[in-house]
C-alpha cells in the first residue's frame, strides 16, 4: 500500500512540477469554441481533474452495488436471526456427516 502512496505521490509531484513551469497562454479549440488566453497549467489541471472523475465513476458505481447487496444480506441475517429465535425447532444438519 505504500508503494501506490509513493507513485501518486511521484505523479502528484510531476504534474505540478510541469503545470509550474508551462504557464504560457494558448489557444484551446474545441467542437465549435474557441478560448484564447488559457494558462497551459491550467489545461493540465483541468485535464488531471476530468482524468480523476472520469476514473472515480466506476469505483462510485461499484460502491453503491456493494452497499445495495450488503443491505440485502443483513436482512436476510436479520430474517434468519428471527426466525432462529422463535423457539427450538430442528437443529441443523451437521455438515461432516
């Protein structure tokens, strides 16, 4: 785990390094517009930004599919918990038999 820390953190340090020394205006086109006057730094950025959202959808995606089933087994635990609860009934069968 801290290897991955040390490569963002190389990353992170390479990115500002380049977005610090690139601070010349361009021109951006895109589609139909056009912006004068864009720091490059600030193009990196943007480009960093939209690299990390884009990224992060999925892992938000898997997250919510994770906690909708995690839901759905506590109250099946719950359910069987109850149900375990109402009194003695059969025992389990055992599994090494």
């Amino acid at each position: 785990m801290a290897f991955r820390y040390a490569v963002v953190a190389v990353l992170a340090v390479a990115v500002t390094t380049f977005t610090l020394q690139n601070t010349a205006p361009t021109r951006i086109h895109f589609l139909v517009w056009t912006i004068d006057a864009v720091p490059v730094a600030g193009l990196v950025l943007l480009a960093v930004a939209a690299g990390l959202v884009i990224a992060g959808m999925p892992l938000l995606f898997a997250r919510v599919r994770y906690r909708s089933r995690l839901r759905a087994l506590e109250t099946r635990v719950s359910q069987l918990q109850a149900r375990d609860s109402q009194g003695p009934g059969q025992p389990p069968p055992d599994p090494h038999q």
